[in-house]
C-alpha cells in the first residue's frame, strides 16, 4: 500500500484546502495522473499519481485542510481496479399444485357488502426550502486576497487621483492594423498591450512610483515587471509581464492569452505572480465606470481601466462625442507625492491619445 502525500509546492506554501478529487475509491490510476486540486494561498496545483494501482483510501476529503507532507490517502500498488460482477438472479418460484377434493355442497348465502374506500392519504408535505444563509469555508486563495487587502489598507496611505482618455486614437489603430496584425503574429491586437507599454512610458519619465517599501528603505527599481489582475473563478489572481519594456505589442498579448490559458487550466504557477512592480487592473470588462483600486504590495502604484463610453466632450471649442475611459491611480503616498502622481497619470493619458508614440518611440 502506497501513501499519497501532499509534496512541497514552494517556498512560502505550507498548506492548502483540497477543492477536488478527481478520482474516487476504486478507480485505476496510473503514475502522472491528476489526483487532486490543491487551492493555495497562491495557485491552484495539482497533485499528481507517483503509483500505478488502485485508489484504496481516501484520508481527506474535498474542502479539508491539508499541510505539505500530510497523507491524504493510499494506493494499492498493481491492482486492478475492481468491477462488481451483476449478483445472479434468484430462480423464480415454482407453485407446487395442491391435490383438490371434491367440494362438498354449500348453501348458497348472501354476498358480503363491498369494504369503504379507504380514505385518501394526505398529500406530501414539500420539502423544505433551505435556510435563510448558508456557509462555507474561506479557500486559501481567498484568505490570502483578503488579508493582502487589508494589509495594505492599514499599511500604506493609499490615495488615488482620476483623469479620463480619449480611446478614439487606439481604436482607429486597432481597426486599421488588426487584419495584418493577426495574419503576421497569430494573436489580436488588444487594448492591454497598449495600457502596458504606456505604463513603462509613465514609469521611465516618473521612476517616483517604481518603488517599493522595505522598513525605512526605499527600494527603487529600473526594470519593468508589469503585473496584469485577472478574475478567476477562485479569486484575482495577478500574473506578471516580465521586461515588458522589452517586449513587443505582439509578444505582449501572446503573454496576456498564455497566462489566461494556464489560469483557466488551474496551472498557474507562483513564479508567475510574484516580482511585479506595478499592476493594471481593468475593471472595465464588468462594466464598471468608477472605481478606486487598492494597491498590491509591496508596489507603490496601481492604475484602474474603466468602460469606455461614448460622452460629450469639448475638442477646439467644440462639442464632440467620443469613446472615453476614465482612469483611475491609487499610490502609496508615503513615498509618492501627488505632483508625481499626476504627472505619472497625465503621461499615460498622453500615450493612450497618441499612441503612434510608442510605436515609435516618441
């Protein structure tokens, strides 16, 4: 009999909650099967079969908690996994026929009056609705989200300031380069790709907010590790775009589509997550107009996309209907003061309009 343990998942994971089994007692199982889905404080992972055999036991079931090393059920090595064989049939009974006599003459009486229906039965009762709230436990994932939040709430003066851009120069792009940009590199041409590289135009002119706290250091960064929210069915989640200052609007998006694969696949790695210094958070795609984001630790500064929507605006004295988005930076205002702040937000607008600039360079 061989144990299934719960194997080291990184350096800062000691545990996790089992959300599923993906075999049950009984079942064949072979070396490199997925067992289980293990939800972290980080990803989601997988525990895979290091037998071949039969699943025999089953330790801990879905929603436990479970620590790295913990025995969570066992494998009986080179079994075959069993199948019931159908319990034969009971032979039908055989009605031995009784020997009959003669009947033997009988006055005839009068028929017995028919018995009163019995009374109909009262109808079932329904079944009762279930109660007014129900309960289940926080993930791991989900914790981890909620302390982060509220850990940043009390450990940094979070302040955010609005500005609004018109979309009308990206879009025209998009519409015109679109065709050949899918034919040429495989992927759409998205908006993210343009929001990232205006990011790295933003923090190269105010390198003020690619900084990050460390006790009453201030830690200043020159590389551009640019992390993207993404919204899973077990929470947000933040991959990160490495060097994206170095990375093409192709290679961009071809990250955004690899990391959306992996999340929706529940592969999502702790390497992927970790080591950002900012974050873009695009609210817009619930349809959100206004919202404040809160920062990530231990980044000084994240930027909130919004809807775009079609509104009045004033262009050379005239008024004008155009595509806009409003943006929103929330930063750590200990180390980031509002005038770089501003200056931060306004660089991005300004690259969002043009953005014939960062195809050039400009």
């Amino acid at each position: 009999m061989a144990d299934i343990k719960i194997p080291a998942l990184g350096e800062s994971v000691a545990g996790g909650q089992i959300s599923k089994w993906h075999f049950k007692v009984g079942d064949a199982v072979k070396v490199g099967d997925v067992l289980l889905t293990l939800e972290t404080d980080k990803v989601a992972a997988e525990v895979t079969s290091e037998f071949t055999g039969v699943l025999a036991s089953i330790a801990a079931g879905e929603g436990d908690d479970v620590v790295i090393g913990a025995i969570v059920g066992q494998v009986t090595e080179g079994a075959a996994a069993a199948t019931p064989s159908p319990a034969p049939a009971a032979p039908a009974a055989v009605e031995t026929p009784k020997p009959t006599a003669a009947p033997a003459p009988v006055a005839e009486a009068p028929k017995p009056a028919p018995a009163p229906a019995p009374a109909p039965k009262p109808a079932a009762k329904a079944a009762a609705p279930e109660g007014r709230v129900s309960r289940k436990k926080m993930t791991p994932l989900r914790k981890k989200i909620a302390d982060q939040l509220v850990s940043a709430q009390q450990t940094a003066a979070i302040l955010t300031t609005f500005n609004e851009c018109d979309m009308s120069g990206i879009m025209a792009m998009r519409s015109k380069l679109q065709d050949s940009f899918v034919k040429t590199h495989g992927v759409k041409l998205g908006f993210m790709s343009f929001f990232v590289k205006a990011v790295v135009e933003a923090l190269k002119a105010v390198p003020q907010i690619n900084v990050r706290v460390e006790g009453d250091e201030i830690v200043q960064q020159h590389f551009y590790d640019i992390g993207v929210a993404v919204g899973t069915e077990r929470g947000l989640i933040v991959p990160v775009i490495r060097d994206a200052d170095q990375k093409s609007f192709a290679d961009i998006e071809k990250d955004i589509l690899a990391y959306a694969a992996k999340s929706k696949e529940g592969k999502i790695e702790l390497s992927d997550l970790t080591g950002g210094v900012f974050t873009i958070s695009n609210g817009g795609v619930y349809g959100s107009l206004l919202s404040t984001p809160i920062i990530n630790p231990p980044q000084s500064g994240i930027l909130g996309m919004h809807s775009i929507q079609q509104r009045p605006i004033a262009v050379d004295g005239q008024v004008v209907i155009r595509p806009m988005m409003y943006l929103a930076l929330s930063y750590d205002h200990r180390v980031v003061d509002g005038k770089e702040a501003v200056s931060f937000l306004i660089r991005i607008k300004d690259c969002i309009e043009n953005p014939a600039r960062m195809l050039v360079g400009a």
